[in-house]
C-alpha cells in the first residue's frame, strides 16, 4: 500500500496502540462499546517493554493504523497479537506487517513459530497459512471459580520475596525446567517483567530441594488479566516421571495466589495435544469457555505432547 511504512513500535505509540487494540478485538468479538475490551487489562504496553525488539507499528500517511507484538520465549517465538485499526480493515495492511514481524522471526532463529487464532475466522487462518503456520490440536481457555478459603502450599513461594541470589538461582532453575520441556524454551523475560511492572508474581515450587515447577501469573491493572481475574500465563513443571503430581500441587498455588489477590476467577489454559495436562485441569475444576487453534511454523507437535504439563496463553 503506497504511504505504508513499518518501523518499530515506541512509547509514544502506547496510547493509540492500546485504542487500535482494543477497538479491533471488541469489533470482533462484538461488544456494543470495543473499547471496554479487556477491562483495566491490557497487553500492548507490557509486551512492548518485555520484547522492544519485537514490537511493529505501521503508519499510513502519519498515522498509527496497525500494531504487533512478537513474544520471545527463548527458542520459541510467539506472534501476535496482530490489530489493524477498524477502519483500514481490507486493505491489505495485516500482510505487510506479516512480511515484517515473520522477516524478524526468522532472523531471531526462533525453532519453534506459534499463534492462537480463532477457528471460527478462515479468514485469519488463510492469512497465516500463507505465511507457513499450519493448524493443529485445538488451545482451551479455560477458568475456573477460585475458593478464597483455599491456602498456599508450603513448598510454593513467589519469586518476589526471594533476595537477589534467590532470584538468580530461581531464573536458572526455571529455564532449566523449560529445557525439559522444549530445547531451548527460556521464560526468563515474563518472569522479569511481571516483577518489574508489578503485573502479579511467579510461583515457584520447590520439592525435597529441587526447583520442579513454576507459574507466571497475571493479575491486576494494567496486566493481561486486569483486576477482576488472575490469569496463569505460562507454567510448567519438569518433564518427568513426577510431573502429572507436580502439576496439580502447581495448580493449587495458582488457586490460592488468586484467592490472596482477592480474585475469584482464575484463567489457564492449555492445548489439547497436552492431552495429561487438559485432563489434570478438568479434574481440578476448570472449564472451557473459549476455545482457539494453535498453529505452528514450522509444522510439528513442538511442545503440544502428552508428555507436556504446561499451561501457556498465546493470545
């Protein structure tokens, strides 16, 4: 489109980044006032600061028209979200921002290119198809109602009140369980920016000495889940013969750092190809209530394995 320019995404951006964001999943969800979309939560300003270098703006004629943000877990990069303002809708501006922010996935190295999309759009998905993503095992977000009676395990702590030597003795652990999940998976920069921005904590359960699990976990105004919620963005224990017992004592922290932040919705999901992992959720309480599809690049399982009890929000 001639007077498009892409170029990357600053902080002067925020405002009308956040308005396109918003305005665009409201539309498309419906709402009768998009901009209410995600409440005191929001997305654009956390994932500009925890990923500069993957953050896209597009400018038609001086104006912001589109934004998107690439998630980089170590070996694993996830795109999106991708938002166009509503009134430049069908002209063409998603694909050049796709040349861009898939021009810049391929150059981090990223073995492993993911995104949620809704499977209700073949419009999305034909998009992303053309840029190599292939669909696979449906993604469950699902919540559950949190019992604020419930209280924290002993072997859980939160990386907030760990000392300097705590925290860099914790981020080495959890990337060491994430290598057991996925080569090279490194959640080092969530971790980080939940604790810098003040975005929630990350739980992390230690058992008979070792570090076997942890939990990224959103909540309040001006994270992804806001204030009304909590919201696990990604968790993981160690692939092993004890995972599935990890996990649920995980879940449980989870549920009871929800209840302390005063919440009564806790929000997690997982992919079905995680098949342990989905049945562990039912059986703890959690329910569906939007479903979308993950689709990878290049096309293989990556982390969507049965042996996998990992809880992760690509949205």
């Amino acid at each position: 489109m001639s007077g498009l320019v892409i170029r990357p995404l600053t902080e002067n951006d925020l405002v009308a980044a956040d308005r396109i964001n918003r305005v665009a999943f409201g539309t498309f969800f419906g709402l009768p006032n998009p901009l209410e979309f995600r409440g005191d939560g929001e997305v654009v300003q956390g994932r500009l600061r925890r990923n500069p270098d993957g953050a896209f703006a597009a400018d038609l004629d001086g104006e912001l028209v589109a934004c998107g943000f690439v998630m980089d877990w170590g070996s694993v990069g996830i795109f999106g979200p991708l938002t166009v303002d509503v009134n430049h809708w069908g002209k063409g501006i998603a694909r050049q921002m796709l040349d861009a922010m898939t021009a810049y996935m391929d150059a981090r190295g990223f073995t492993l290119h993911g995104l949620f999309t809704h499977p209700q759009s073949a419009t999305h998905i034909r998009l992303y198809e053309a840029y190599g993503f292939r669909m696979q095992r449906v993604t469950a977000v699902m919540d559950k109602q949190v019992d604020p009676a419930c209280s924290m395990p002993a072997d859980t702590v939160g990386f907030s009140s760990l000392n300097d030597s705590g925290r860099e003795t914790a981020l080495k652990q959890c990337a060491a369980i994430t290598e057991t999940v996925y080569a090279g998976m490194d959640l080092t920069s969530e971790i980080l920016s939940i604790d810098e921005n003040g975005f929630g904590d990350t739980l992390l359960l230690q058992i008979d000495g070792d570090w076997v699990g942890f939990a990224c976990c959103h909540q309040g105004t001006g994270s992804e889940a806001g204030s009304s919620q909590t919201l696990v963005k990604f968790a993981a224990v160690a692939s092993d013969a004890s995972a599935g017992r990890h996990f649920g004592r995980l879940l449980e922290g989870c549920e009871s750092f929800a209840a302390q932040r005063g919440t009564g919705r806790l929000v997690a999901g997982t992919n079905s190809g995680r098949g342990g992992c989905y049945e562990m959720l039912l059986k703890a309480g959690f329910r569906t209530w939007m479903n979308g599809i993950a689709m990878i690049k290049p096309d293989h399982d990556g982390y969507n394995t049965s042996a996998a009890y990992v809880i992760d929000d690509w949205r």
